[in-house]
C-alpha cells in the first residue's frame, strides 16, 4: 500500500488523483500544523523537510517531489495508461511538461504565496510576490500555447494534464486565467470528466 502525506488543496491532489485514477491501493494521511506552524514529529522523521506531499512506498522507502512521484506512479500502473512508457512516442514530451510544471509554476506558486521564504529582507517580500505573479501569467501563457486546440497536452488524459489543472486551482485569479487562456479551461473541465479525479477534488473540498 501506498501512505500519502497530504494537506487539503495542496500539491498532494494531484498525487492522490492519479493514485486514484490508477487504482492503486493508498491511504491519505491529512497533516495538521501545530500551532506554530510546524508539523509533528513523527512528520519530520518521515521527512525532514516536511514537504507535501510525502509518498511512502510499498516497500516503506520514502519518495518526495510531486513531479517525481507522478513519472514513479505512472510507470507502476503502466495499464492505466496515463503515461508514455520509456520508448513510446510521446515519451519525451512528457516528461518535459512535467517537469516544467514542477519547476516553472509550482515554484513560481510557492513564491507568490510564501514569499518570506525565498528572501532574507524583511522588506523583501512584496518584492518576491509581485515578482512571482508576473512570472506565473508568463509560465500559464507558455503552457497555453503548447496546449493549442487541444483538450490534453499528449492527445489524451495524462498526469501532465492532472498536475495543469491542479495548478490552475493556485492561480490568484482562476476565472481571470481561464478568460485569458480558454483552452486552459478546457483542459480543467476534460480532466474532471474522470470519475476518479473527480471524487479526489471533492475530498478536497476543491
């Protein structure tokens, strides 16, 4: 069995929908903060970081990144087909937008609603924030395009497309987004026609 270490509305949807979608055998652990902020103990020895997500194998090895897990988990349920497998055309595509999503918008999120992380001025961060969101509509626009006329990046429902519409519920606008890029729109409504995503945004209460 899988364990998941979640937070509602978090980077752990995407995870859990695909574990979902894939019909794996999971268990969502929802993590609650102290009032400090911090996560208990028993988190941190789990992963020291205390990231969400947090994915423990079968196997009780530890995987972090979401990106990561996703690529891990598509090519454990190759039969559910929500990956290219290594070979297959489309492969590399793939594992681009992926990635981009990982590394493009997802950082740029983290530094638009945390900013105080990612500077050591404490007059810094409105600085970081503004920044943040310019980069965001750039990296949306990017990813739009690529999109084109399609309703998938791939041609057909992916992880990539599960994490892009993850991500879409973090713009700081969503209808703004969607007016501005249709076709993102789209692709978030084609993603929640599968029943199993579906059931996972409910859960958390997106």
């Amino acid at each position: 069995m899988y364990t998941l270490y979640a937070r509602n509305q978090a980077g752990s949807v995407a995870v859990e929908a695909l574990l979902a979608a894939c019909g794996a055998d999971y268990k969502v652990v929802v993590l609650n903060r102290k009032p400090d902020g911090s996560f208990e103990d028993y988190f941190l020895a789990i992963n020291p970081k205390a990231e969400v997500p947090t994915l423990v194998l079968p196997d009780g090895s530890v995987m972090t990144e979401s990106a990561a897990m996703m690529i891990y988990i598509c090519e454990q349920y190759p039969q559910a087909g929500f990956a290219p497998l290594p070979g297959e055309p489309g492969r590399a595509q793939f594992l681009r937008w992926q990635v981009y999503l990982a590394a493009a918008l997802y950082g740029s999120d983290l530094r638009l609603f945390y900013p105080q992380r990612f500077t050591t001025d404490a007059n810094g961060a409105e600085g970081v924030k503004a920044k943040a969101a310019e980069m965001m509509a750039q990296e949306f626009a990017i990813y739009a395009d690529a999109l084109g006329d399609r309703s998938f990046m791939l041609g057909r429902l992916s992880a990539v497309d599960i994490y892009a519409a993850m991500l879409c519920t973090w713009a700081p606008d969503m209808g703004a987004l969607f007016a501005t890029h249709p076709n993102l729109k789209r692709m978030y409504d084609a993603v929640l026609q599968n029943e199993a995503v579906q059931k996972v945004w409910a859960r958390n209460e997106m």
